[in-house]
C-alpha cells in the first residue's frame, strides 16, 4: 500500500502547474536556462521493504549517479545504489541481516521541462540488476537477478549547474531475488558539467 501512495505523490508532483514555478524568458521566448548535458551525482535515502515471506525492517540508502540529458525532456542515467541494513524481524527473515545492491539504466522524461524554469520534474523507468547478501547465523545467500525501477521526481536547480533532486521510485526485483520489492524515497545532490 506504501508504494501505491508513494507512487501517486511522485507522479502528481511531476505535474505541478506551470505557472507556479515559471522562470523568467529570455528574447527568444525559451527559459533562463539550459540543463542539457552531463551530470554526476551523490545522494542518499530510506527504502521501505515491501519483502515476500516476512518482515525484514527498512534501510537506509546511499546512491551515486551519472547521466546526460541530451534534450530538453530526456536524459539516460546510470544509477547505483546500496541498501545495507535490512535487519529481519519475523518470517524467513526473522534473524536475518540483508544487503542489497542495485544498478539501473533509467530514462528521465521532463514533460514540463521548457515551462518550469528551475523546477524540473521528470517521469522515470529504468532496468538493471540486484544482488542480495543474506546472512542468519553461520550460514548465509548470495543472489541476483534482474530489476524493473518506476517513479518520478523533481530537480531544483540552485544554479545553472548546481541542483538537488528528490525522488521516489518502486523496485520490482525478479529472477532469484523477486521476494525483495521495496519503494525508495530520496534524494541526491548533482552538478551538471
């Protein structure tokens, strides 16, 4: 249920009116700036397990990003991020302590992008690959597989190359780690070259 709402809260958010944060037009008629180009970024964040089979509490989440928007309303972004302290509490998690890893390919869409100045919101859906680390005891898992990311956010530009973003996505994990969905809110600070 927490991601159902979640989703909604990102998607309304990257349709915010756009005269609410329009920036200033220059002569030409197109806004103060241009965002195209390459990125890099740091960031971090809390994941809301959503685990099959148990309770294995939430953790928190430190990511790095690189990227390029090659035009105003798309960029493509390589994303990891490491989830290391899911601590179990009941079912097949119950003493279990679980990392995760999580590197995505996604594609940013801006729909508002020539109308929203120094807010950007995007749309965002990506794949990659988890790889999980279990441990109970003495014994302990390693798996991996693939995973599907879904959600949306908005950029805020401080300057022309200096923004923050803030996000929050679904991971749908399949293959040998399909038992680990979690939604992940976030963000992360960036400076576009």
């Amino acid at each position: 249920m927490l991601w159902k709402l979640t989703a909604v809260v990102a998607f309304s958010l990257a349709w915010l009116p756009a005269h609410a944060v329009r920036a200033e037009s220059g002569s030409d008629g197109r806004e103060c700036c241009d965002y195209n180009g390459f990125y890099a970024g740091v960031g971090g964040g809390y994941a809301f397990e959503s685990f099959n089979g148990g309770n294995a509490g939430n953790s928190g989440v430190v990511n790095l990003r690189v990227g390029y928007r090659f035009l105003d309303f798309l960029a493509l972004e390589g994303l990891g991020e490491y989830m290391p302290f899911f601590n179990g509490k009941s079912g097949k998690y119950n003493g279990a302590h679980t990392a995760l890893w999580t590197g995505n390919l996604n594609a940013k869409l801006y729909p508002a992008a020539r109308w929203t100045g120094f807010v950007q919101p995007y749309l965002l859906a990506g794949v990659g690959a988890m790889f999980e680390n279990t441990s109970s005891g003495g014994n302990g898992s390693n798996d991996s597989g693939f995973v599907a990311r879904y959600g949306g956010g908005i950029d805020w530009f401080l300057t022309e190359h200096l923004y923050l973003t803030t996000d929050a996505a679904y991971l749908q994990p399949n293959g040998h780690v399909t038992r680990f969905d979690q939604v992940l809110v976030g963000g992360a600070l960036n400076y576009r070259f």
